[in-house]
C-alpha cells in the first residue's frame, strides 16, 4: 500500500496508526517514495522539546525547486503551473507552463546571483500578487536565500520592523499595486521603510501599474531589463535537509512578530504530502486557493504544497468584491476550479449579498471545499456547503499554524465524515493531546482543554529567527515536553476535534470554562446577525463576565436593540446554556480584523474592560478606524 495518498477510511486509520507506532518508518517511506534527493537522510529523525530541537531526514541534500519544478521537465513540461487572474477582469489570465516557469526562476536567480546574493542571505519580498512574486520565491531557493516574504498590505513601519529583524540584504517590490478599484503606492512605501534600514543594499522593482516613482540610484532597479539580459539556465544550489527554506512573521501576543524559520527537506515533505491527500488532488484537476501568499497558507498551498505535486494552481491578484460580490465563482467557473480553498471571513462577507451572484455562476467543476484560519461558525459552513458546494463538495476545514508549516488536523475529503465547524481528525504523523490546566493530558473522549502536540512533525518551525529564547517559551514551556499551539480544542464522543479558539480567549465565567466559538456560533445564527465577537472583563461577582459585539445585517439595522438583544439572549440560553449569556451586546458597524481576517480581541478585551487609553499597535489591523468607533459606543 502506498503511504503517499490516502483513498478511504480504513486507509487513514492504517496509514494513521503506522504513523504513530513507527514515525521514523512511515515518514521515511514518503520521503523515499514521492521526491528528488541529491543524497539520502543518516538519519530521519533527532529530537529533543526541553531544547528545543528538531531534525529530520538529516544530512540529506536537495534542492525544493527540482522537486517543485525540474522534475516535472521530463514527463509534464507543457502542463500549466500557475494560472495567474489578474485583479481586474479586462486583463487576460496568464497560463505558466512547468516549462516557463523553470526559465523564470532561473533568469530571476541569476539576476540574484549577480546582485551579490549568496546561500544564507535573507531577501525580503514585498510584492503584490502577480507571478513575479512566487518566481522570486523560487528564485531565493534556487540558490539557497532564505525568503522573507512581507504581506504587500502592511505599512511601511511594519515592512521596516521585518526586513531589520531578518537583517535582509536586499529587497524585492514593484512600483505599485492593483487591489479592487485602487491602487497602491508600494514604492512608495518601501522607500518610507527604507530610510530606517541601512541594512538593505539593493531594491529591484518589478513594472505593474506604470506609475511615476522614485529610484534611489545606486540602490534601486528595474527588474524586467535585469531578466532579459539574464541567462535561462542556473544549476541549483545543494541544500542540506536542514538549512533555512525562508522566514516568515506571526503577530504573537506581545507587539514584536516573530520570524518562524522554517528549513528545506521537512517542510516540502510535509506541505506536499497534505497538499495531495487533504484536496485529494489528481493529475489535471485546477487547484485554487484565495489566500495571499503573503500569509503561511499561501507559502504551503499556493507554492510549494501544489507545485511538489506538479498540480496547476490558481494566482488571484485581486479581493471577492470586485468588480462585484460575484468575483470568486466567475474565476471558479472561468478556470473550472476543482479544489477551492478560502478562510470563514471572506465565506461570511460573501454570505451577506445576494444569493444571485453564486447562482448565476457554473460551479459544477468543483470537488472539495476548504476553510483556513479561524473556528468557522456554523451558519458560514452550511451557507458554504448548501451554496457553493450543492451539498456535495465535502468542507475540509483544516486546523494549522503559521508555525506548523502544514495542516495538522482536517477532514481528508471523500475520506473522513465531515461534521460542521469540526476540524475532524489528525493528519498521519499528527499526534495531539488535550491538556488541562494543571498540565495532565486528558486521556479518552468528550474533554475540552488545551491543545497540545505531542511528537514532532517535519515541518514545524525549527525556531524564531535569532531568537531562540522566544520559541522555546512561547512553545514548549507551558506543558512539558510538548509542543503548545496556544488554541483550545475539545474532542467529542467519536475523537473529532473542534477547535473552540485561541486560548486566550477561554473565558472563564463563574467558574465555567467557556470557549468564544459555541457562543459566537449562536449570536450568529440569529437571522439578523452577520459576525460577533465574544471577550471576557473581569466582574466582581463572576469572576469574568461576557461583553459581545455584534454587526448586524442590513435588515437588522432598523430593529429595536433591546428586542434584539433579548432574542439573542434567548438564542445563546438554547445553544449554550444560561451561563453563557453576555452581560452587555454592543451592535457596532465592524470589528477591528488582522490583514489575514482574524478578529483583534486583544483590542476588544481592552474595550470591554475599559482599559483604552494603551492599546498597542494596531497598525497591522485592515481597519483601524473602526476602533474608535467601537469605543465611542462603548456600553
Ligand atoms: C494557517 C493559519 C493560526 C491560528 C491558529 C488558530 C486559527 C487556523 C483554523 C483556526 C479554527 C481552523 N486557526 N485555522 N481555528 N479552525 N480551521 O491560519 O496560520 O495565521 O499562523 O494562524 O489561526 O487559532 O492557532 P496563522
């Protein structure tokens, strides 16, 4: 039986406990049976939590551009990459072949090459989403830099934080960028970054809105005449398993991102091994998922997840609104998209317009839905499910971590028995543990606690970036000898896992451990509510009390709040339980969201107990101005 792709449920549960008694074995074969090795692994596995270190397939050398595109030369070289949409829909889609896409990084990795970059340096990228950016990925592979790749949303202050934290040599960005019906300076705002990092000795730009801007001479280059000039052909550097692959930043509960540092061989073993089984890919199928590679979802399952299965996967450049609510499905239907990925808040913003701009599209050609990033709430998943999938495209919602490189527990679709908001069971290799608070692992089923890792997985982050310190308390120093996610999970009656939230929002109430998720999910069932937050505040009688902020629906705007709020009452007393009933429930026009869409509560908890004068930074938030707004009408 082959480890590599998993067909049903007797499958998983073999290839599953093969998994957890011999690991060393089973991680062994997919390795052996599914990639290119300059050399084979001494070893494939060392460890140690209380260090905390981790190797795998140790003193193998590869490089991750053969497997994700040499390879394939032979066999598929016609066969199409990466199809590129652009943001707007006058422009033509690109189709990169394998073929074109090996000249690409090779000319951009000879263009690295000659501005002085070499094995070890760290290149930030800080580029739209346009092909020049995943060619730049490969490129920095190719010859063995470690990527930074910077979110083209951020400002220029948390570009400038980034790049002197990774102490990057150089620079990659573009004289602009197209996001709906605006567009945006990013030179401009890399030349802000700039001037605090005297670090960065070179800047090449890559040409996307011809707009007018400004080149320091001596520092900064066009990209294009740099390519043309440049040689097709670059001979890829020999990586050892262990050496860094790229770095990329988590907000963590402090102020300061931490630089996850992810290295080669672990990571494109386990990114294309989950890629394959949790969208069961076949060959042909058109893979897309709508995050920003950006983010670690995009790093995994846009790049080199699909590519080191020689999967086509889809580049979208622009955002769900436009030119209309409808944009998603008429790129599904345009591309015939099989394997659609996206994150509950861009389902929950669609799921507020008219049901018309799904229906009038053709989305027959899809297979497996996917969600990423947060708990969805169970009236996003049955709009997803009853909507785009038409209830017969499986929901895979995948529980992961920027530090995990790879999805950790989700539903294998056509596989696994999905059951709504649950992320179902734990990928081979994956072995969570459920702790309480006093630091015992819960054994058996029906326990909620915290969620833990007990033994390593390839592509965990090895480390924070230049501090070591950091990874080993944030990770591994609440809970001995296991590796702690920060989330709260609980495992019901069958040993499906829910994920209830990061535990920082376990909020205890008169002494009730109550997780945001569940009570979330009933506010939002309310036919007039679109999203909620639920946080804690300290009160003297219970200990914390709840304090929950409600958007509601355009038809809900005009009702009477206080009819409102006793219907969401009685709607969270019949999911949850009277305990769970918040003390206030403020309605507000939005909630202050990260640029990957995850609620801010560290911001909400603030408001809620009126601490508002120290709010931290919050220049990271996608809409910052809605926080005054919120504590204007503060209860
Ligand atoms: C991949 C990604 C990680 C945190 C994670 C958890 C939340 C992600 C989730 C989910 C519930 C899911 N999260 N997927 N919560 N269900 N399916 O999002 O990485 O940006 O590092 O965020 O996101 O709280 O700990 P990252």
């Amino acid at each position: 039986m082959s480890n590599y792709h998993i067909k049903n449920l007797e499958e998983y549960f073999q290839v599953y406990r093969k998994s957890v008694r011999e690991p060393e074995n089973f991680w062994e074969e997919v390795a052996e049976e599914h990639f290119t090795w300059r050399k084979k692994w001494d070893n494939v596995l060392s460890w140690d939590f209380n260090k905390p270190e981790v190797k795998w397939f140790e003193n193998a050398k590869l490089n991750i551009t053969e497997n994700c595109i040499d390879r394939y030369l032979f066999t598929n070289a016609d066969r199409t990459a990466i199809i590129w949409e652009p943001n707007g829909t006058e422009e033509e889609a690109q189709h990169i072949s394998y073929k074109e896409l090996h000249k690409k990084v090779n000319k951009f990795a000879n263009v690295l090459k000659s501005k002085g970059i070499e094995k070890g340096d760290r290149v930030c990228i800080y580029l739209p989403m346009i092909p020049e950016l995943a060619v730049a990925m490969l490129a920095c592979a190719r010859i063995g830099a470690i990527h930074s790749v910077v979110f083209a949303g951020f400002s220029s202050k948390a570009l400038a934080t980034r790049t002197n934290d990774a102490d990057c040599k150089m620079l990659i960005t573009s004289d602009g960028s197209y996001r709906g019906n605006k567009t945006i300076d990013l030179k401009g705002i890399v030349d802000k970054a700039l001037e605090e990092c005297p670090g960065v000795e070179s800047v090449l730009v890559a040409k996307r809105i011809n707009s007018d801007i400004n080149m320091k001479e001596g520092r900064d280059q066009w990209l294009q005449p740099l390519l043309d000039e440049a040689s097709d052909q670059c001979e890829a550097t020999t990586m050892d398993a262990e050496d860094p692959l790229f770095i990329l930043y988590t907000s963590g509960s402090t102020g300061k991102p931490k630089g996850m540092l992810h290295t080669t061989a672990g990571y494109m073993v386990y990114s294309a091994y989950t890629f394959k089984n949790v969208f069961q890919y076949k060959e042909g199928d058109v893979y897309w998922c709508t995050a920003d590679i950006g983010w670690i979802t995009g790093h995994s399952y846009i790049l080199y997840g699909p590519l080191a299965n020689g999967a086509t996967t889809v580049m979208f450049e622009g955002v769900p609104s436009y030119p209309d609510a409808g944009r998603f499905w008429d790129v599904v239907e345009k591309h015939k998209v099989n394997q659609f990925y996206t994150a509950p808040t861009a389902i929950r913003s669609l799921a507020k317009r008219n049901i018309e701009f799904v229906e009038k599209h053709d989305l027959s050609s899809l297979k497996v839905l996917g969600t990423v990033g947060e708990p969805i709430n169970e009236e996003a998943w049955h709009w997803y499910n009853d909507n785009v999938g038409k209830n017969k495209s499986p929901i895979v919602d995948t529980w992961w971590q920027t530090e995990t490189g790879g999805i950790m527990i989700s539903p294998l679709p056509y596989v696994t028995p999905v059951k709504p908001t649950y992320a179902t069971l734990p990928f081979p290799g994956i072995q969570p543990a459920i702790m309480d608070k006093n630091g015992e692992e819960l054994s058996g089923n029906q326990v909620d606690g915290r969620l833990c890792i007990k033994y390593p997985w390839p592509s965990m982050a090895r480390t924070v970036w230049r501090d070591h310190e950091r990874y080993k308390t944030t990770y591994f120093s609440t809970f001995k000898n296991m590796y702690f996610t920060g989330d709260g999970a609980l495992r019901d009656e069958v040993g499906y896992y829910r994920i209830t939230g990061r535990v920082d929002d376990v909020i205890i109430v008169s002494g009730h451990n109550l997780g945001t998720a569940p009570i979330e999910d009933a506010i939002d069932e309310h036919p007039a509510v679109a999203e909620s937050a639920v946080v804690g505040f300290p009160h003297e009688v219970k200990g914390n009390a709840l304090y929950a902020f409600v958007i509601l629906k355009e038809v809900g705007e005009s009702r009477n709040h206080d009819n409102l709020r006793n219907e969401i009452h009685q709607q969270i007393k019949d999911k949850v339980g009277p305990i769970a009933k918040p003390e206030k429930i403020q309605f507000v026009a939005g909630l202050p969201k990260t640029r990957s869409g995850k609620i801010m509560r560290r911001i909400l908890r603030k408001i809620a107990s009126k601490q508002t004068e120290n709010l931290g930074d919050t220049s990271t938030l996608l809409n910052p101005e809605i926080v005054d707004e919120i504590i204007k009408k503060a209860l």
